[in-house]
C-alpha cells in the first residue's frame, strides 16, 4: 500500500496585480514513514518551468520515485513575469522555501540538508535564488527578511535544460529559427529587454568560490534552451573550483521524458547528499 501523504496548498503568501490578489502556495509531499530515518529528512524544492509566465506546481516530475527513496519533496508557486520582476519572483521562493521547512518540522522532522530542483525556467530560478539567497533587493521583498538567517542557502542546485546567461540567450544562440520568436519572448518577459537586467538575472556572473554545488543536466537536442548554456555554466562552476557535474542528454530535447530514468535517480541521489565531483 501506498503511504505516502500529500498536503496540498500549503499557503505562503498573497501577491497583488493590477487590483486583483492571488494566494502562492506549495504542496508537501511526504514519504512513507517506513522509508524515513527521523528525526532529520532531506528536502528537495522543486520549481517548475514554464518560460516564467506560466505552469503549476502540481504534480513535479517523478515524485513518486521521490518518495519511494525517502526524500521529503515540496513544490513552489511563484508570480509570473506579467505580475512582477525577477527580484520578485526570487523573494516569493525564498519565501515559499521557508515555509517549506517550516511545514515539514510541524511534521515532526527536521531539514537536514535542503537542495533546489529546478527545470528550464526553474533550473533558472533555482541557480539565481542560491546566489542572491541574502541580495538586499530579495530581503526588503520577501516576508522572511526580518532576520536573513531565517532562511538558510540550500546545499545544492540541481537544474534541468536552465538558462545560466541570459545576454546569451538574448542572442539566440542555438536556437532553430522556428523556436526563436518564441524564446525572444520568454527573455524579453523577464528581462524586458534591458542589459543591466540580464546581468542581473543571469547565474554565470554571480559563480565564485562560495556558490554551492550544482547538478546540471541538459539535452544536446534543446530547442528552447541551447544546451551550451549548461556547458557554459559547469565551466564557470569549475573554474571557482566549485564542485560541479554535467550530464548531457544525447538526442534529448528540452521536455525531457522523466520516468525511472537515471537523471531522476541522479538528483534523488543529489538530494539525499550524494554532492556531485569537479569533472
């Protein structure tokens, strides 16, 4: 029998656009008991993609496998680039990741490690939030700035198909043509087009010796996002002498089938403190 338990719509906070407020929100998903080692879990974050203008929380990818491996999984709700900027889409995640802990002690456990989970637009925001988990920007916005040390840096990112330099991606580079008037638009919803944003929205320039570790995987087929940007990325990691590793994908697109797949085992491993070598 299937135990494990699922809370839904756990709420973190409430977001006003344009006169009309909408409610953010996670859901928790807990193992079988039987599979937990109390009273310390490893939490996996996850953030879905969607080009930063759209998707849901609901139902991340293998969560079952997840679950069945012993990780405690919560996955976030966040405003979408119509309804705010970058700074705060960041806050509301770092908002939503302290939350996130708090609902797994009020379980009864506590957060051993915490790792981000992200995916092409999420991997994004995953990578960004690691690396400006205290910029001043997030802090005045985030409900959970009253004190910086109540939300800790995660132990690792984990990104799947991310964008890590957002000047090169502005560019296009490559991407078929027939994906490149949809690309513009995603970078120009977040970026609005504006240089001084795209550095600030990209992870490769803030990377130094103090980033945390991070599992990059990508598709060597991605039609969205070119998946030099991951190479680029594992790069700059290894370079500050970060503990970094890529899996390429052969023939992988940028939705890449989850399944029982060895990147899905890949990250639960990851999550449960497996930290990847510099290769």
């Amino acid at each position: 029998m299937w135990r494990s338990r699922i809370i839904c719509d756990v709420p973190v906070g409430t977001i006003t656009t344009n006169g009309t407020e909408r409610t953010l929100g996670l859901d928790l998903y807990l193992p079988d008991p039987g599979t937990l080692e109390p009273p310390e879990v490893p939490l996996l974050v996850y953030i879905h993609g969607g080009g930063w203008r759209e998707g849901t929380k609901d139902r991340p990818p293998g969560y079952r496998t997840v679950l069945s491996r012993g990780v405690v999984l919560a996955s976030l709700e966040y405003r979408f680039s119509y309804e705010g900027r970058g700074f705060e889409m960041l806050a509301d995640l770092r908002r939503g990741a302290q939350v996130a802990m708090e609902a797994v002690e009020a379980e009864g456990f506590r957060v051993r490690d915490w790792v981000l989970w992200g995916f092409s637009a999420g991997a994004h925001l995953a990578s960004l939030l690691a690396h400006r988990m205290e910029d001043s920007m997030i802090l005045r916005t985030s409900p959970a700035s009253d004190d910086p040390r109540s939300v800790r840096r995660p132990s690792g990112v984990v990104a799947w198909s991310g964008v890590y330099d957002f000047a090169r991606y502005a560019s296009l580079e490559g991407i078929p043509r027939e994906q490149a008037p949809r690309v513009a638009e995603f970078e120009r919803g977040l970026s609005q087009g504006d240089p001084e944003e795209r550095v600030w929205l990209s992870p490769i320039a803030l990377v130094g010796a103090d980033s945390v570790p991070h599992l990059l995987i990508h598709g060597d087929q991605d039609e969205q996002v070119a998946v030099e940007q991951s190479r680029l990325m594992h790069a700059a990691l290894r370079e500050a002498g970060v503990a970094s590793t890529l899996m390429v994908l052969p023939g992988a697109p940028h939705s890449m089938p989850v399944g029982d797949s060895p990147r899905l085992h890949a990250t639960i491993d990851f999550a449960s403190g497996a930290r990847p070598i510099a290769t």
